[in-house]
C-alpha cells in the first residue's frame, strides 16, 4: 500500500502506470490466517484502486498462481505433495504483458497464472485467465437496497 500511494503521483503525472498486487485464492483466504484474511483485504483495497485511478492511463490488477505453489512459503507439514504444486513460472507471462503497452486500458482485473495459455496470443489468453477482480458474484443478490 505504502509503495502506490508512493508512485501513483508520479504515475499520474505521466499519465500511465501499472499496479499489480498478488492476491490469493478463496480457499487459501479461509486456511491461512492472517495471511489469508491480508490478501483479501488487499484485493478488496486493488478494486477500490482500480475504480479511483479508471480513465488516468494507470491500471491495476491482481494477479495469483492459481493454487498451491511451490515456494518456501508452503512447508512441507502443509500436506500438499510439491510434484502436484504449481511452480512459480506460472506468474511469468501473464505479469509480463499486465506490465505492458499491450495490456492499456485492462483494470479492475483477476488473473491467474495457472489458467494462462501460453499457447494462446497474449490477449486471448489474459481474456481466458481472468475474471473481474474481487468476488463480484457475492454481492449480485443485496439485501439492503
């Protein structure tokens, strides 16, 4: 939080910038505490951000691995076998183009690594990988209105 709020002006400033904040999965938000519960926080607050900064030239995104992820992070009591974790490399193509000219104009978006085709054009394949950022589905039916 401290780094945007750190670059944003200077992203404004020269109209274009990028954020991209690694979340988590659902599942991981309610196993890990307070891991869990300070990425869904941060994704939360990167759908806030991606609502200010719309029209400005800067994007934000999230971007997660998609599941278990071979990383020191993990240890080994967490039960899951390391050959089926997903492996860093995941995260590779899709944060090269959320960092790209290629990606202008994309924000307010969740990408996982793991669903990332590489077989597919870039575009094609950010489209297939990613879904609006946060969880939307949950507030499709308000009570309170």
């Amino acid at each position: 939080m401290l780094l945007a709020q750190a670059a944003v002006p200077h992203m404004r400033k020269a109209r274009w910038g990028r954020i991209v904040n690694n979340t988590t999965s659902y599942r991981t938000m309610h196993r890990v505490l307070p891991y869990g519960a300070t990425k869904a926080a941060f994704e939360s607050m990167s759908a806030v951000w991606a609502l200010e900064l719309a029209d400005t030239g800067i994007t934000v995104n999230v971007l997660v691995p998609g599941g278990p992820t071979d990383t020191p992070f993990i240890s080994d009591a967490a039960g899951w076998p390391r050959d089926k974790m997903l492996r860093p490399q995941v995260m590779a193509a899709p944060i090269r183009w959320l960092i790209s000219d290629a990606s202008n104009g994309v924000t307010g978006r969740r990408f996982t690594g793991g669903e990332w085709d590489p077989a597919l054009p870039p575009e094609e394949a950010a489209r297939a990988a990613s879904r609006d950022i946060g969880w939307p589905e949950l507030a499709a039916k308000p009570s309170w209105w």
